[in-house]
C-alpha cells in the first residue's frame, strides 16, 4: 500500500546554494547583501520559522499590518518537524524554514534551540521585525525621491509625479552603464553648491545605504578631480600599487570615473565598480561619456520642466489677480435720475494699478472716485488695493472729500512696509443741485465739458498720499449743469499725444453729438493710439 502526503502539507525549499550569501567573500567583492534580506536570512536560522514572501506580494496593497490580537495564531504556523497546523497564511506571519534549513548557515546550539521558540513569540517577533522593514523601505524611497530632487537642483518639484520618473530615467541609465563597461554597480554623486562635497544622488547594483552615506569631501578624492580635468579616469586595479591614492568612495576591484557637466560646468561624477581587476579600453570610455552625456540632459529637463512649471504658477497667479481686477470694478450705468457714470481703465499688462469707484452715499449724494498708484509694477496694484479697501471702510458715515482722502493717506502710512503712493480723486455731488465738491492728491487730472467747450477742474500736479504723515489735497467746489460731464483721468492719458486741449476736444466733440457717454466716444476716438502705459478715466453725465 502506497502511502501519499495530504495536499494541505507544503515544501519550502530554502534559498539555493549559489545565491546564499558567502562568509568568505573577499573584500573586494563589493558591499554585503541588503540588510533587509539579511536580517530575514538571519531570522530564519534563529527561529526556524520563515516569512511567506509569496502571501506578502499577493497581499502588497494591505497597508496596515493586522496586530497580533487580530490573528488567529494557531492557524497561520508550523515548525521545523514539518507539522501543518492549517493551510491558511498571513502575509504577517512566519511560517517554518525548511527541514534542511538554510545552506548557509551552521549549525550551532542556537540552531538546536530554535525549535524551542513558541509559535506565538515567532509571530510577534515577525510582525515587529515586519514593520520595522516597511518603515526602512519607505524611508529609502523617499530618499530616493528626494536625492533625484536635489539631482535636479529643484528644491521644489511637482511632487511624486515627477520625481518618480526621473529616478527611474537615471538608474536605467547607470544600469545601462554598468552594462556596457563590463561593471557591477554604479553610483552618481553630485557636488553642493560650495563645490566642496560630493553626495550620492543614485545607485545602480549596490547597496540604497549608500545613498544614505554622508557627504564625501572633493579635496583628496582623486579619481573624482582627475576625471574633472580629463572628463573620464579608467582604474583596472583598485589596489595596483603600494599605496592606494584613488580614494575610491565604495570598496570594489576596479572602476571607471567620469564626470557630469552642466553647460560646460563640472557638477559631479560617476562612478562604476566592478568586483574583479578589468582591463578598461576605447569603449568602456566612450560608453561611460556617453552615460554622462545622456544623465546630465536628464538633469537639465528635469530643472527646465520645474523652471516651466513656477512660470506657469506665476502666470495663474497674474491672471487670477488681473481677472479679480476686472470683476470688481463697477460697470456704467445710471447712478441716480438723470445722472450716469462710466469708467475705463486700459492697461499694457494683464493687471491695473488703477481702479474706480462710485455709490449713492447714505444722504443721498453721489460718490465718485478714481485712483492709481504711483508703483508701475505688481507692487503698485497692491498698493491700489489697500487704498481701495480704506476707502470702502470709511464712506459709511459723514465726511468730507478732504477727510476721505486723509484716511485713506493715514491707513497707507499705518500699514506701509514701503513707500505705498497712491494717486487719487474723490468727489462729492448733490444730484438735486449739481453742486458739488472734489479732492485731489498726485496726477490725478479733472475737467468739465459740455457741448461748447470745457474748463479745467483739478490740474493733476499734486502731491501722492502717504507722501506725509499728514494728506495735503487739493480741494475745489463745482457746479454740473444739465448736458455737463465731468472727467476725471490718470496721467496715461495726458502725454504729448493726448493733452488736456485734445481731450477737452473730443469731450466736446461728444457732447455736440449728443452720446450718452461720452467716456465712450472718447475711448474710440483713443483707439488708434499706442498704449505704452496705463489710462484710466471716469465720467459723469448729467442728462
């Protein structure tokens, strides 16, 4: 009678003899194996248990260990004797080395007494032991993530999405290397930005602890500085010589050094190992140029793409201001009976130092003003904006012109950080009378025209808020009669081409006609004129 095994019994079969670590290897064999699979391979030879790599990969989307309350412990082990307890296994639990255990490792009294370890400290022993190891993967990915960054000189990059890829591009590129040159590991390191150290950036056939090294000085690395002078530098023999005077950074047989330039600029070195004494020739050298080349343009996309992107942030962020801009200024319409404002503000760039304004004050009267800030840049319209906002917190309650424009001039001085100068016009009428009251501070110009000719308001030749601690406006009364205008505009538009006369021409012109806006008329007669600077203008019609 035959006997057979019951199908829920399981071989494991140990790691095969050639790839079991050596406890003989020579020193010039490159770095021991990785400290994770180490400390597994040496789990195993103590516990005599095991952790089911091939549960784990199946379960690679878990991202939280169960505990070990949570694990039926009774169901997931089986030791050494080969006793099954129960088919189901947890990617977090051990289960038993093979009967023949590993290779590799001697047998000594603790190999005797592994068998003696319960299934239950087994278990937390793996899953502590599990943790630890996903904490240590994650860290080196994230180093990995952040090496490439700093690769790129981008100290802020579009995230994952970008840095991922790059590390991926450059150690195919090493791997690619190694290949050619007939080497088994390579690593890229880059100097700061003192050209003082060199750090490992990315590493191909070697340990990822190697990026986690400190920085290693320029000064006394000499394959690094003779492959800066002469691009590439071939080692046959590491150890040729009584004195090794290559200073190599990783402990190997043989290498090749050659250098990664910027625009001509020496910004780092590669480095390829090899485990055994090589003869280097032509093309070894002309792959490793080529290698250089090829990660160097990687690096400068990479910086480009980040340079493109910050361009293209900054040019939202103008946009988005501009388009605020545009949306809170008041659109022309009939403020009162009888009455109708309009305003115009065009500007060279997307965004305006400039606004205007208008409202029915709480007594009855019209409001009107307009202003601009002396600052022609980004800066300026924010100094446009908090003029802006003082205004609209202090036409709530009784006031005069003069006063509007001293508390706008005071909260410019109690929050400038600079010299924030604002140019600006505020107006006061009674819509029953026309009479009405104006203060001006800066280059703000005003006139009143009707369909015989105009006479001037404000000449435009004061002095900015915040130019004192205290506001010096020019003050004027003015009475609009019915078919009158008022306007009022920036200094954009009175230059050599746009005078006061040729403005107070095509106001009459306007009004001769009959328009109904004549800020309208006015902006088509300026149509064809070359807009070099900012204008901005406001009128005030009394039909």
């Amino acid at each position: 009678m035959n006997k057979t095994l019951p199908n829920y019994l399981k071989v494991h079969r140990g790691p095969d003899q050639q790839n079991a670590p050596s406890l003989d290897a020579p020193s010039h064999a490159g770095p021991p194996a990785d400290s994770v699979e180490q400390f597994w391979n040496d789990f195993t030879c103590t516990t005599g248990w095991r952790l089911d790599r091939r549960a784990r990969r199946r379960s690679k989307t878990v991202q939280v260990l169960p505990t070990v309350s949570d694990i039926d412990l009774g169901s997931v082990l089986e030791n050494t004797s080969g006793s099954t307890l129960d088919a189901i296994i947890d990617p977090a639990q051990p289960y038993p080395a093979s009967p023949h255990g590993p290779t590799h490792a001697p047998e000594s009294p603790a190999t005797h007494s592994r068998h003696e370890l319960s299934k239950k400290s087994a278990t937390r022993l793996a899953e502590a032991a599990d943790r630890l190891t996903t904490e240590l993967t994650e860290a080196r990915d994230t180093l990995r993530h952040q090496s490439m960054e700093l690769a790129a000189r981008a100290s802020l990059m579009a995230g994952a999405d970008e840095t991922t890829p790059l590390a991926d591009r450059i150690e195919s590129l090493l791997g690619d290397a190694a290949a050619a040159c007939h080497c088994d590991a390579a690593v890229l390191y880059l100097l700061d930005d003192n050209t003082e150290f060199l750090e490992g950036r990315a590493a191909f056939g070697i340990s990822s602890q190697t990026l986690a090294k400190p920085p290693r000085h320029l000064r006394g690395s000499r394959g690094d500085l003779e492959a800066m002078v002469r691009d590439v530098v071939t080692i046959d023999d590491f150890a040729a010589g009584s004195i090794d005077t290559w200073n190599p950074p990783e402990t190997f047989a043989a290498g090749i050094c050659v250098v990664i330039k910027s625009v001509g600029v020496p910004i780092g070195t590669l480095w390829l190992f090899a485990n055994k004494t090589t003869e280097f020739g032509k093309s070894e050298t002309a792959a490793a140029r080529l290698v250089a080349s090829a990660i160097s343009l990687e690096l400068s996309s990479a910086s480009q793409r980040r340079d493109t992107h910050t361009e293209k942030q900054e040019t939202s962020t103008v946009h988005e201001v501009a388009t605020w801009q545009q949306e809170s200024l008041p659109v022309g319409s009939n403020l009162a009976e009888h009455w109708r404002v309009d305003g115009m503000i065009d500007s060279p760039q997307e965004w305006a130092t400039g606004w205007h304004a208008w409202d029915v004050l709480p007594d009855g009267t019209l409001m009107l003003a307009i202003a601009e800030a002396v600052e022609r840049s980004i800066v300026g319209a924010m100094h446009a904006a908090v003029a802006r906002s003082a205004l609209s917190s202090h036409t709530g309650y009784r006031h005069t012109p003069a006063q509007i424009l001293g508390r706008v001039s005071d909260t410019l001085w109690q929050t400038s950080t600079g010299e924030q100068l604002v140019s600006m016009l505020y107006a006061r009428i009674d819509p029953e009378t026309g009479e009405g009251e104006v203060a001006s501070a800066g280059n703000i110009t005003a006139m009143v025209g009707n369909k015989y000719g105009y006479r001037p308001l404000v000449d435009g030749r004061g002095e900015p808020l915040n130019s004192h601690i205290d506001a010096r406006p020019t003050m004027r009364t003015f009475r609009l009669l019915a078919g009158e205008t008022m306007l009022a505009y920036t200094q954009g538009m009175n230059t050599e081409q746009l005078t006061q006369r040729c403005l107070g021409t095509h106001l009459r012109r306007s009004m001769r006609a009959g328009e109904r806006n004549p800020l309208a008329a006015i902006r088509r007669e300026l149509a064809s004129a070359p807009l070099t600077t900012e204008r901005g203008a406001v009128s005030l019609l009394r039909i």
